[in-house]
C-alpha cells in the first residue's frame, strides 16, 4: 500500500484494490477507550504474524499499548489517540 493523497483534507492509502480515507477534524476530542462517554470514530483490527514483533513495530511508530487483551489480540493508541488492535486472526 502506498499513500497516494496527502494534502489539507487528509491522506489516503490506498494498494490491492483497496483504500483508507484519514481526515483532520477541528474540535477532535480524543476516544477515551473503553469510556462510552468519549467513543471511538473509527477502528481497525489489523492482522499479524507474530504479535510480539507487530507490537514492537507499533511502539516504535508512537503507539501506546492501552489494554492487556489474550493470545490473540492486543489493544494499542496511536499518537492521536484512536484505539486499534493487532491480531493473529
């Protein structure tokens, strides 16, 4: 995947006949997972090989991990604050 717009409204990544929309919001308040009263705009699972070594890499990228989940999945901010997961599927 590649990003193939970064302009003012955002950025797009887009490869394999698929594509992700990321866009500024003024005002954003950040989630506050798991509070209900700050939830989530959006969220992604994303799927690994080794959950150690895709841990490593989203730390080392600015992610913050938030939740200790099980064997198959784990909980992470990224510097803006939106919850994702890694998992092995």
């Amino acid at each position: 995947m590649d990003v193939t717009y970064d302009g003012p409204e955002g950025a797009l990544i887009a490869g394999d006949g698929k594509s992700v929309m990321f866009q500024q919001v003024s005002e954003y308040t950040p989630p506050q997972w798991p509070d209900p009263a700050h939830p989530q705009q959006g969220h992604l699972d994303l799927i690994v090989d080794d959950l150690d070594s895709g841990e490593a890499r989203a730390v080392e990228l600015g992610a913050t991990r938030l939740a200790n989940a099980d064997e198959t999945f784990r909980v992470f901010a990224d510097p803006a604050g939106h919850p994702f997961c890694l998992t092995t599927g």
